[in-house]
C-alpha cells in the first residue's frame, strides 16, 4: 500500500507533523482492529458452525424420537397382539381333545402342529405344556426344559386366570450356542368349573420381533437398543462399530459401562443427552400392562457427532468460505477508512492548529526574535489582566516584570536547549504563572519565533501555603489522627506516630491500635458521634498495646449533609485514669456513651462500692409489643426497633445512668443514686420521648430498688417480677417493686 509523505495543499504547514503519515500509533490501531476484526469473525463463524451442527444434531434427535414413539407403540401392539395368540393356541381343538383324552397319539398331533407354528412364525421360540402342579408335560424344544413355573401363578392363591395372559420378564436363554433374549407368555386352560387343567406357556424372541417391526431402525450411523430398567441390555448388541461406553453384549449393563447417560434415563421417562461423542434419545416403553406388574423398558438409540459433522460438511465449507470473504472485505474497509482519515485530517490539521491555539483553554502567546509579542489569545489576556489589543507589539519581558538576569538567563535557555520552563510572579496583578517557552523555526524563512504557554497557578501556590501552615499547626504536643467512619487511618501528626510507635506506616486501622473492646463497641461509638457529634473516654493500656500510658481519647465526627460521618477527627492526651484499673476492660467512656453487654454491666455494678449500690435503681424495659413480632419471621423488625429505640435513648440518658442490652427486646438501666420517686419519674420521661417518635407502642417498664447484699442476677429479678406487674395492668406501664423506704420513713 501507498503511503504519502505529505499533503499537496496552498496552505503552508506550520510543522511537519501535520502530513499524512502512519505514526505508530494509526498502526497499531489499524493492527488492533483487524486483529479484533478476525477474532471476531473467528468466533462467530465457530458458532454458526456449531449451531448448524447442534441445530441438525436436534433434528436428528426429534426425528429419531418419533421413530422410537413409532417403535413403542407397535411393540406394545405386538405384545398385545401375541397375547391374544398364546390365547388362541391355549383353545385349539388339537390341545382341547389331549387334555380331554390324554395320548401318545394326541400328543404327537400337538407337538407337530406346534412345530409347523414355529418354522412359520418367526418370533415364536417355542411352545410348552405344563400340568395343574407346574411340571412339564411335553414341549417343542429342550431349551426351555429347566424353566420353573412362579410360585404365584400356581394354585388357588393366584391372581390371574380364565382368559388373562401372563407376561414374563425378559430373560436369556442359550440356543443353538447363542443367547438369546425371549419372554413368555402363559394361558390358563380351564375347567367349567375354573379348576385348571394346565399351562400353556408361549416363548417370543424378542430379537426377531423388533426386527419384525422395523428392521430399518437397526443401523450402523442410529442404531437401536433395548434395556431393562435396570441398565441391562436386551436387544441391539453386536454393532459393527459401537461406542466405547456403550454396552455391546447382551446382558452388559449401561449403568456401569455409562453411569451419566444411565442416571438421566432412571430420573426421566424421556429424553435427549448429548455428549462429546454422540447424542443420544431415550424413551421408556410399557410393552404390558397386568396385575400389580408392569413391563417397562428402554428404547435407546444414539448417533455419533462424526456422522453428523460428515453430513454438515458441505454447509461447514460453506459458511466457512463466507466468513473469509467477509474478512477480507471489512479488513480492506477498515484500511480505506483510516486512509481517509489520514488524508482528511492532514489537510484540516494546520487550519485546526491555528484556530484551537488560541481558541483553548491554555494561555498562549507568539514572540519573535526581537521580544516583541506578535499575537495572543483571550486566556493570557486575562491571565495578564490586560487586553489582547494591548499586548500587541508589547515587551515580552515588561509584560512578565522580568528583571534582566531573568531574561538573559531564558534567552540562553532557549538557544541551547530550544525550551524553558519556570515560575513567574506578577506582582502587579498578584498572580504566580508556570509558563514553557519553546522555540520554533518557521517553515519558509530561517527566522525563528517563541510559543509561549503558561496556566494560573496562585491559587495551587496559595493552596501549598496554607497546606504548610496547616501541617505546622498539626505538630502540637496533642496527638491527632484523622480516620473514616470505618476507623481507617487517613492522616497523623508526627506526635500520634510516636506515641504509637508507628515508624510511617499508616495501613493500620485506629481500632486496632485501641484494642479489641474499642473495636466491638465501634458501632455503637459511631451512633453516638453522629447524634452528639463526639464520643470522649479513658483508654487503658492493654496486652500488646503501642502505648503504656492512659490516654483521654476525643473522637469528633465531620458529617456529611445526610448525616453520615464522613470523617473522624482523633485527638489523643496522656492523663491520670479517673476509675479504678482492672483486667476487664480498658476503655472507660460516661456512661451515656456505648450500650454495654450484661456480662459487662455486672462486671460495671461489681466494681461499685456498697454504699452506692445502695443508692441506685435498676430500670427494666420490655420493647416486644405482644402479637406484632411474635414470629421468627418478624426478629428482623424486632432488631431494628431495639437499635432506634437505643439511639433515642443515648441521646437523653443522663452521665452517671448505664444502658446495657439484656436479651432481645429488653434494655437494662442502672440510674445511680435515685429513689423510687425519680426513678419513676425518669421512666415517664422515657415513655415521654419514645411517645414523641413513635416508638412506645407495647413498652413496659419494671423498677427495683437495691436491697443490701444483693446480686446483680438478685436485682434484675427483682425487677422483672415489677415488669411482669406492668404487663398485667391494664391502665399503666410502668411499675414498681422492691422500693427502699425514704428517710422520712426511718423517722416514723
């Protein structure tokens, strides 16, 4: 292919680039698309040609299973047709005078009418009579002699007879050195009376009556098999070529020779499976039908994908021929489109160069030789605060206030390196401008002429400054950290790294430096951040702990406009611990903080001196209004009822009372020094607030007064047994139990 170096166009180019040329960039593009182009082709060729041949694959399929339907149902007359045989045979004269008048001669005259039947009829092996008792009286062959009669078709215990027909399960017997697969079929011959004379046994091949039917069915490339509804094979062994898993001798099992085709036909009735061989079709077959008995089998027959490909041959050429025509046309379609792109925006690109350079959104001026500006744009007008008339034939260096070492110095950067690069401040305008200077040759003459770019840069400097300013403000002696509301470690003070011996790596989440109880009550600190904007407490050392010191820790929260912490501001100060230090716990916030768990509540209540024990209440609130969430269905409801109304109630809860969670749908709290009176009255204070947001529906409260010594298990008894009185009384919800007396009451 032709390739043009430049564009023949009246128009002089401002540079060389602007020719027609094939960059490596237009040629690895041309390169991706054709590539792109013929796997694409590729594939979709591939899958019309395996939808083809998937599509003639279940052509095939309904086809066949439609000769199998065809199969079935003239098997299941033959079978019916040989039971009324087997009946006929059981009333012939011939056999009706031998029972009558038993003889040698009858006998003979039987046996020679039956062996006429069986050279005339194909599928009858044989035929043979048997006493009332099961044994054999005589019989057209000696195959079948050691053939036992069922137990339950003898006797008066049987549930067939007169004119019924008994089908046998396929069986094999050898004859004449081969097996072969044969049912019979016996008739009851009876007397007036319904005593019977005896039995008249029937035996079909069943070989020779498929073939009977339809012997077009049993070919090489579909041919056809019979098996039991065990897997075992009756009819269709012995194929010139069969498959490697399918079963070739009769009585070989297709369970163990293909146990995936096996397990589709036993869930199934009827069917397709294909595998990467073949395809197969399956359809089970009742051939009769007879007390509390049924003969079912399977009709399988399968094809091979060679045969089905070798058929789709011609189509495959075909479509693949196509698919190569197809190719070459999009290929040369695509290569005339980027010539035509080449060619259309050579021409366009000197007039699209001139135009977008001062037409953009970067500032722009031209200077020739001498200093003198020759054009500018609107954007460096602006920038300069001047307008693009006056900066016309103006000082390049007076412009920029360009001090004359300044100004030597980018000349000599210019006629060495062709280009400069720098900061400049415009006092004048209070502006800083990072500005590039490159020199250009024209392209008609040996002058030269400078393009110079610049951008507004004061607000990043100023941007830097205050950045500077506001990290030396952050390395105080007060430990900060900035996080996420996930506990991520975004920024730190140089005092924070030291304290927990960080060394600069920051990947560490804040709760992880805090220890693990910090961690599990995260969720509850980050419900209370966002209700009250901060969280505060007393950090204890704890095992493998950064730090040795109790830390006043401060957690407050930057929201976003829906409420959400956006951010975390930390602050961290080493002071003198305000409890008592125990092995428990190690962080220590008010008690409106966090809602705690029992086993920590107990552990809270432990700790308490007697004396203000004495002094507190225990608050019991029930939340499971009865009838509303009382199936499992509705614990989810459940839950989050719990969490707003613990939220409700953080917000309110006085410093020294403590909220813990007793079990689903019951809060605990401890309100320290109170009487039953304000006790009492904090509890409608609480039904108050909850009434006002919609959540004291089915609400009971239970108070208890400390009765000395007591447990905490003793306590929360105690209160219950008051919660218990709430939920019976009809006009209240909040009750009382074990009060203490007032000090009045000691006076009296």
């Amino acid at each position: 292919m032709f390739k043009r170096k430049v564009v023949s166009s009246s128009n002089p180019l401002l540079i060389s680039s602007q020719a027609a040329r094939w960059s490596q960039q237009h040629i690895l593009s041309l390169l991706s698309q054709l590539i792109i182009l013929l796997i694409a082709v590729f594939i979709i060729t591939n899958m019309v040609v395996n939808l083809g041949e998937r599509r003639l694959q279940e052509d095939w399929a309904d086809q066949r299973y439609s000769e199998l339907q065809t199969v079935a149902s003239l098997a299941s007359d033959k079978v019916a047709f040989l039971q009324f045989r087997t009946q006929t045979f059981a009333k012939a004269e011939l056999l009706r005078q031998y029972l009558q008048q038993p003889s040698k001669a009858q006998q003979r005259k039987v046996t020679d009418s039956w062996s006429s039947l069986t050279q005339n009829i194909p599928e009858l092996l044989g035929l043979s009579l048997y006493d009332p008792q099961g044994n054999l009286r005589f019989s057209t062959t000696d195959s079948f002699d050691n053939m036992q009669l069922p137990a339950a078709l003898l006797g008066s215990g049987r549930n067939m007879g007169g004119s019924d027909i008994y089908t046998s399960p396929m069986s094999f017997t050898p004859i004449d050195g081969r097996l072969e697969p044969y049912f019979y079929q016996l008739s009851w011959i009876e007397n007036p009376d319904q005593s019977v004379k005896g039995y008249l046994v029937t035996y079909n091949s069943i070989t020779k009556l498929l073939e009977s039917i339809k012997p077009a069915f049993f070919n090489q490339n579909s041919p056809m098999l019979l098996l039991d509804t065990q897997g075992f094979l009756y009819a269709g062994a012995n194929q010139p070529e069969p498959l490697s898993n399918m079963p070739d001798s009769l009585g070989s099992s297709l369970k163990q020779t293909y146990p995936d085709l096996w397990k589709d036909m036993a869930m199934n009735n009827f069917g397709q499976f294909y595998s990467n061989d073949a395809t197969f079709v399956y359809l089970k077959v009742e051939l009769t039908s007879q007390y509390e008995t049924k003969r079912e089998y399977f009709l399988l027959s399968y094809i091979r994908h060679d045969d089905i490909a070798a058929r789709y041959l011609e189509w495959r050429m075909v479509i693949l021929i196509a698919g190569v025509l197809i190719a070459l046309l999009a290929s040369a379609l695509i290569v005339l489109r980027h010539l035509f792109v080449l060619e259309r925006r050579a021409k366009l690109n000197s007039l699209q160069l001139s135009h977008g350079l001062f037409n953009s959104e970067i500032s722009c001026l031209i200077v020739n030789d001498s200093g003198r500006i020759s054009s500018a744009n609107t954007k460096a007008a602006k920038a300069l605060a001047l307008s693009v008339d006056t900066l016309t034939d103006r000082n390049f260096q007076r412009v920029l206030q360009l001090d004359n070492d300044r100004f030597e110095q980018i000349k000599e950067a210019l006629a060495h390196h062709q280009q400069w690069r720098g900061e400049v401040s415009i006092e004048s305008v209070n502006s800083t401008l990072q500005t590039h200077i490159r020199r250009e040759l024209c392209p008609n003459s040996k002058e030269s002429y400078w393009l110079v770019t610049f951008e507004d840069i004061t607000i990043l400097y100023d941007s830097q400054r205050q950045a500077y300013l506001y990290q030396l403000l952050s390395d105080s002696a007060v430990a900060t950290a900035l996080t996420d509301s996930s506990g991520k470690l975004i920024k730190c003070n140089s005092q924070f790294d030291h304290l927990m011996v960080l060394n600069g790596e920051t990947d560490i989440p804040i709760t992880d430096l805090l220890g693990s109880e910090l961690k599990n009550q995260w969720q509850n600190i980050c419900a209370q951040i966002s209700l009250q904007g901060e969280w505060t407490a007393q950090i204890m050392p704890f095992t493998q702990s950064r730090y040795n010191q109790c830390l006043k820790t401060t957690l407050a929260g930057q929201l976003t406009f829906d409420g959400d912490i956006e951010y975390l501001i930390c602050t961290f100060e080493e002071t003198v611990p305000t409890v008592a230090v125990h092995n428990s716990s190690n962080v220590f916030g008010h008690s409106s903080a966090i809602v705690l768990r029992l086993t920590e509540l107990e552990h809270h209540f432990n700790n308490l001196n007697e004396q203000t024990k004495i002094q507190s209440s225990l608050l019991v609130m029930d939340i499971n209004p009865e009838g509303i969430f009382s199936s499992m269905g509705n614990m989810s409801q459940l839950e989050k009822r719990q969490k707003d109304i613990e939220l409700q109630l953080l917000i309110e809860l006085p410093l020294n009372y403590q909220m813990a969670q007793w079990q689903l749908g019951k809060l605990v709290i401890l309100l320290p020094e109170t009487n039953a009176t304000s006790a009492h009255q904090y509890a409608m204070n609480v039904m108050h607030c909850l009434a006002e947001n919609q959540l004291a529906e089915g609400i009971n409260i239970g108070i208890a007064g400390y009765m000395s010594p007591q447990s905490l298990e003793q306590y929360l008894a105690n209160a219950e047994i008051a919660l218990k009185r709430a939920k019976q009384s009809v006009d209240q919800n909040i009750c009382q139990a074990f009060t203490r007396p007032t000090y009045a009451d000691h006076l009296n």
